[in-house]
C-alpha cells in the first residue's frame, strides 16, 4: 500500500510539473471560459437541482475539458476557471494519475464545489488531493439533491458520450493561479507579444522596400525638369530671333 502511494505521487508530481495552471495566452483563455461557461449550462440543464446547489457553496470550480488515460497506467489532465460569488476569480489544472486497469479512455467535464472558505482555501495554496477511495457524483437529474460534502467538497462529473462507466477521482491533484497575478505575468501573453514583433519588423521592411524602389526609380527627379527648362528656352530665343 506504502509504494502505491508512492508511485501515485511520483505519478502526479511529474504530470504537473509540465503543465501550465493557467492557458499562455489570451486567446486560449477567452477560449477557456467560454467552454467552461458551456460545461456549467450543461451540468445545470442535465440537472436543475445544481442551481441551487451551486447557489449555497463557497465557490465552484469547472473543468471543461479532461481527458482520461488509456490502459495499465491510465491519466486526466484538464484546466479550468474557479467562480467564486458566481464570479470568475482564477485559473486552474487537474491532473490525475492512476495504476491499474482502465481500458478505453474518454473525455469527461468536472465540477468541483466548495462548501467552506477553509476548503477553498486548501484548493488555492495548492493542498487538495484526493486519496484512493475518493468518488466523484456522476451528473443526473436530482444528482446536487442528494449530494453530500466529504471535507467542505463535493465533485460532479459528466461525459457528452453518455453515462460514465466509473467516477473514480482518486489522485487528481490541483493547481491555481489568481486573474490577477496571469494577468501580471509577460509570459503569460507569449503569442501576442511574438505577434507585436513580426508586425513592427513586417513595418520596417515595407519601409525600407518602398524608399529603395523610389530610388531605383527615379535616381535624379530634377533632370527630366530641367531638360523640358532648356527646351523652353530654346524656343523661346527662336521666336525672338524670328522676329528681329
């Protein structure tokens, strides 16, 4: 029982460590909570009892989008937006690790709700994981109606493909990260940064082609001037000497 623990940590330490909390750009995270405001619309609608629920919590938090691992070694790994008062506050991942037999994967949305601000605060500083014997409530009508907190926490799941076979959550681990300290970040904005570059450079070489083809060009814009001057006066000193 020691070296699973072990090894399910290992597991999830490591799928953790390559995985950003929050999408890298602004693109990916208007993305984002889009698909996590579809995610809370279908919970609702597959049961109007969660309005309610969701109503009385701390916060929530969704998870749109998380895919499950294949055989022997199977995984998720999902991001998502914590609300909290109805109010998106921050960003966040899961991921899960899991040993055993888990033939055939398939994608699955997840609601986390938090009934206490010492629940929610454990989520934030990084220190909830569920442990072996963890489940999670799969998403029906009347489903919020019955659920029960287990330490100030209770956990939804769903799958467009239809009824999930399990709802296992055990080794999901979290990360979060605040709007505020995403939205201070450089390096969160990478792709729009990159895109600033190319256009200025993009800029100075339109320039720089524009003033060496008007060169080419014309390399001395006065001469075609001056020799219609000189033509000028020619004819006009013969009209004069036509005269005298």
């Amino acid at each position: 029982m020691k070296s699973f623990v072990l090894l399910l940590g290992v597991l999830t330490g490591s799928a953790m460590v390559g995985c950003s909390t929050a999408p890298t750009t602004e693109v990916k995270r208007d993305k984002l909570e889009d698909h996590a405001q579809m995610a809370l619309n279908r919970f609702k609608q597959e049961d109007p009892t969660a309005d309610k629920f969701l109503s009385n919590a701390r916060a929530y938090a969704v998870f749109p989008t998380a895919g499950k691992g294949g055989a022997v070694v199977g995984g998720a790994y999902g991001h998502g937006i914590l609300y909290e008062g109805g109010r998106m506050t921050g960003y966040c991942n899961m991921t899960q690790a899991s040993v055993g037999a888990q033939i055939g994967g398939q994608e699955f949305s997840e609601l986390l709700v938090f009934q206490t601000q010492a629940a929610l605060d454990r989520f934030k500083h990084n220190d909830l994981n569920f442990t072996g014997n963890a489940s999670a409530i799969v998403s029906k009508s009347g489903a919020a109606a019955t659920a029960k907190y287990d330490n100030g926490v209770a956990v939804f799941v769903r799958s467009d493909a239809g009824l999930m076979a399990e709802a296992a959550i055990a080794g999901q681990g979290f990360t979060y990260r605040s709007m505020d300290s995403v939205d201070s970040d450089p390096n969160m904005n990478r792709d729009t940064n990159t895109a600033t570059v190319h256009t200025e450079e993009h800029r100075t070489n339109t320039n720089t082609n524009v003033n060496t083809n008007t060169n080419q060009a014309d390399p001395n814009p006065n001469t075609n001037v001056n020799g219609a001057d000189r033509t000028n006066e020619r004819k006009s000193m013969d009209n004069n000497a036509r005269t005298e």
